[in-house]
C-alpha cells in the first residue's frame, strides 16, 4: 500500500478522462489516471502499433480467442477467424441483449472510432441534456471541445475529385435524389494528411482502411491532442494495464484497489492507493458497472438508486444497400466517414454515410444510423455470477429500424435497389446486435448533481458518457468532450 494520498484519481483515459486530468493538472492538482488497456506507444513485429481493418490479429481484440468483427458475413460467408488472447484495442463487450464495442487503451475510445466530430444542433439539445444551459454549451464548451480535439472538415474541391469518397458521392446523391437533407460531419483526421495519402507521399493510413483496430497515422486520437498536453503539465502520471475494482470509503478520501493486468488479462499484481477525490472516466459501460458493484457489494452504500439506469445504445442500426452496376462506391475508400444523412426532425434518424473498406468493388451502401428511440436499460449487479448484467432486449431495436426504414426504404424505392442480406448473416438486414455507442448509466441530475458529483459519497465524480442519458442524436465524443469541459470547470472552482 501507498502511504502518500493522490489528489485526485482518473479511472480510465478516454475523453471524459482526458479533459478531468488535463484541467486539473493545470489548476495544481497532482493526478493519477488508471487505465486498464495497453498504452499503445510501441510497434509490433510489422512495424506498426495497430492492424489494419482487414486483417485483424491479436491487438484487434480484448481477451478473445476469436475476432467479433461488426460485419459478421460477406457474400454469405462467416469472416471471423481465431486469434491469440490478448489486451488488444477493441472491446467486444457481450451482455444479453447486445454486444457494446468499446476501446481499450491509453486515449480509451479515440484510438479505435471512426473520427466524426459532430456537434449536435441546438434545436435538438433539450433531448440530450434537459439540465444543462445550452447557451454555456454552445457558447464556451462545444467550441473549446472542437478545438482541442481539432475537429475539421474535408477541402470541398478534394472531396468532389478524390476516388476515396466515390461511396460518399454516391450516399449524397441518393440522399439528394430521395430529397433528404445531408451534412458534411467535421471529423478528427488531419485532412492534409489524407491528400498526402492519395497523393502517394506519406505512408496510408485512412486510404489503408485503418478504423477500428485503430490507426496509425492521420487520426487525432488523444494520444495527438489531449495526451501530449496532459504529459507537458509534468502533474499526471499515467498507469496502462492497470485496472480498479474497488473504491472504499477510507480517512483522507477513498481507498482504491488496483489489479494489474499482464497481456493476456491475468492478474499479476494488486495494489492499493488512497485517494482524495476519485473521478469515473471508465466510459458508459466501465464506470456503470464498477457503481453498480460498488453499490450492492457494501462498498459505496450511500449511491443512490439511479446508479446503473438510463442506459441506451444511441439507437445504432447498421445497414447495407446493394446498388446497380452503375453506382460503383469504389475499391478506395477512405476509413473515415464524413457526410452524413440527416431525417431527424421528420423521421428520427442521422445516417452517416459509412465506408466498406474491403479493398475491392463492393457496390454496396453502407449506413450507421443514430435514431430516437425511448428504449432505456438498467444495468444490475448478479450475486450469482459476480457480474453486472444490462437489461437491453434485442427487441428494442425494432424502433430503431423503423427510424432508419424512414430514410432507407425510400432511397431503395426510389433508386429500384434493395437492402444487402449477406453483411450480418445469412439473409439478414439489419445490424441490431451492437452499439458503439453505449451512453448513461449515471445521469447527471439523477445518479449525481447537475456537474457529476456522485449523490452520497463526496469526492467522488463522474465525468464520461455515463453521465449521458442515452442518446445525442449524432456521434457522441464531442458532446462527452464538451460537457466534460463544462463540469470540471465548476468543480475546479468549487471543489478544490
Ligand atoms: P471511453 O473513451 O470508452 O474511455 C474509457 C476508458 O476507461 C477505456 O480506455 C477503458 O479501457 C477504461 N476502463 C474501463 N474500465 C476500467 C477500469 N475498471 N479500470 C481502469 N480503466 C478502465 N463517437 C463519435 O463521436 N464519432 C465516431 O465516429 C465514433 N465512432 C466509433 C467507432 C467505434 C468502433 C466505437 C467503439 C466507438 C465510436 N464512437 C464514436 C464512440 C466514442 O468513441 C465513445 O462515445 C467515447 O470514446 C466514450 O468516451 P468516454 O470518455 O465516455 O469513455
């Protein structure tokens, strides 16, 4: 046991995580982050930090001894393949209902998404965060989260003559023809980098189909923004492979179990440090389900009983569309999706026009859709299993598909094409097994104050999408960013 208490305690390096410890190693405050995944900073034996898309191997996954790849099929055959288990980047999180994917590693969820920075529109920001003064968060915080992550978007002339976004081009004009608003969506990856790219002067990267598994050059991650401005304030120290499970009342703060992890997930250490203040930056899932446990096991008995509910998938659809000969989407496709299809006001859904960066001509459309759903879960401790369950029906995602049919089976009807069968399985249309985009679980205003101090144990925080009840109608780290920004601001002038 560490006999020196920590000022303060990061649990996971996402950007709830990120934007915590970087404000408070600026106001003075000494921090600790805590991250269970690997840092990511050294090259495999191939010369490169991460794989790519197309060929997935041990880093790909989280303790699997088989990939769980989003796109379970292709042309009717199953593509998942064995791997050696490993602390690999993306979590394939399996609870009952639905499978949450999720990043692990320093810069926890930015090292594996798909870039898009997208602010939701005013208009639609009392769905998100009733309690929260847009005028704060438009006026102050959105724009200081879009800085520093560096939120861009395309050079328009590269956009319209780039053989990599012929799938977008062709995603707008059925959009346009079906008489569908659409958006171009800023996103994180460093566009001048991404004409180099194409341009042959720089290694690939996006134009390599480097998304999910994470990438290795043009994407502005964490480890390009918040992290190396964390690292210049000299204040945080940064422990990968290091994962809490416990946090207990205990003089002078919380006392924090800590388990460290070797690489293939066993426990080789466990180690105990005291804590002044502890801020929950383990993401929707991570921080839902240490509170939950904390809670029934004894631990944090004070909680409230908001702690585990509220939780939604952001109403994530996938779906695919087989175009006629004459709409080829290209056999480059840039990783990074940047225009989206926006029927939100009249049929609930934001599409974002995706890539299928296979390498070669699918003639396939490929959508994300976020969609209103009034679908809501709870997550529950299991005394049985010593797991946290989530209450999330497959079901559920019936609304969701209805959302996406509002966009979708028009374009198909007004172009004469139908939807793909082969991406999810044999004969199946909708990709209603997954979310990336887990939300909630301690919703600001119900599980903690109006600036994410938890009810019933002071000193203890969250600050990630947990915080988030369910959906932001558009991708949503910008918006965790953002309200990050806006909480730690208060409790810095506050609390400290
Ligand atoms: P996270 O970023 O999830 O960070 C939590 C961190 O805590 C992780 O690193 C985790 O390993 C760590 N952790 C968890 N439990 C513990 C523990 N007990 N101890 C120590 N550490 C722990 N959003 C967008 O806005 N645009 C996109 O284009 C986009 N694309 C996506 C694509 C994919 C494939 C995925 C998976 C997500 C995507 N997202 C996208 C979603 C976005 O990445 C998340 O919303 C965001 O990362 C959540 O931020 P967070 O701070 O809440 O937590």
């Amino acid at each position: 046991a560490d006999a020196a208490v920590v000022p303060a305690l990061v649990i996971g390096t996402g950007y709830g995580g990120c934007v915590t410890a970087l404000r408070l190693a600026e106001a003075g405050v000494d921090v600790h982050m805590v991250e269970m995944g690997m840092a990511w900073d050294t090259p495999g034996s191939d010369g490169k930090i991460f794989a790519n898309t197309t060929t997935p191997d041990q880093r790909s996954f989280w303790l699997r001894t088989k990939t769980k790849q989003p796109l379970s099929n292709f042309l009717g055959f199953p593509i998942d393949k064995s791997i050696p288990r490993y602390t690999g980047v993306l979590d394939a999180e399996e609870f009952a209902g639905i499978t949450v994917y999720q990043g692990r590693g320093v810069g926890g969820g930015s090292l594996v998404n798909g870039g898009m920075a997208v602010t939701p529109k005013r208009e639609t920001f009392g769905e998100i965060l009733p309690s929260v003064d847009p005028a704060e968060m438009y006026g102050t915080y959105y724009p200081r989260a879009n800085a520093e992550l560096g939120a861009a978007l395309v050079r328009p002339e590269w956009f319209e003559s780039t053989a990599a976004y012929q799938y977008a081009r062709v995603g707008r004009k059925h959009a346009q023809r079906s008489n569908f608003p659409y958006v171009f969506v800023p996103t994180v990856y460093d566009w001048d980098y991404m004409e180099q790219e194409e341009a042959g002067t720089v290694p690939e990267s996006a134009l390599a189909g480097e998304i999910l598994y994470g990438n290795n050059h043009g994407k502005k991650s964490l480890q390009k923004t918040y992290l190396p401005k964390i690292r210049a304030t000299g204040r945080v120290t940064i422990s990968a492979l290091h994962r809490v499970v416990s946090v207990v009342p205990a003089s002078g703060g919380y006392l924090v179990t800590i388990e460290q992890l070797d690489t293939t997930g066993g426990v080789v250490a466990t180690k105990q440090v005291t804590a002044a203040k502890v801020f929950f930056a383990a993401g929707s899932v991570g921080t839902s389900k240490l509170l939950v446990k904390l809670k029934a096991t004894g631990a944090l008995p004070n909680l409230n009983g908001e702690v585990g509910a509220g939780w939604g998938d952001n109403g994530n659809v996938m779906c695919g569309r087989a175009n006629h000969l004459w709409d080829p989407t290209g056999s480059l496709q840039s990783a990074i999706p940047t225009l989206g299809i926006d029927n939100w006001a009249a049929g609930g859904a934001f599409a974002e026009v995706a890539p299928l960066p296979t390498g070669f001509e699918t003639f396939a459309s490929f959508y994300l859709s976020i969609t209103r759903t009034p679908n809501r879960a709870r997550f529950t401790w299991n005394p049985a299993t010593n797991k946290v369950d989530l209450s999330w029906q497959t079901e559920w995602k019936q609304v969701s598909i209805a959302a996406a049919k509002t966009i979708f089976d028009k374009i198909n009807s007004k172009e004469g094409t139908i939807y793909r069968t082969d991406l999810f399985g044999v004969y199946k249309i909708w990709g209603d097994h997954l979310t990336y985009h887990p939300l909630g679980g301690a919703i600001l205003g119900r599980a903690t104050d109006n600036h994410g101090r938890l009810h019933g144990h002071p000193g203890l925080y969250v600050v990630d999408g947990a915080l988030i009840p369910g959906t932001t109608v558009v991708n949503p780290f910008v918006t965790i960013t953002a309200l990050a920004e806006r909480n730690i601001a208060r409790i810095i002038a506050t609390d400290f």
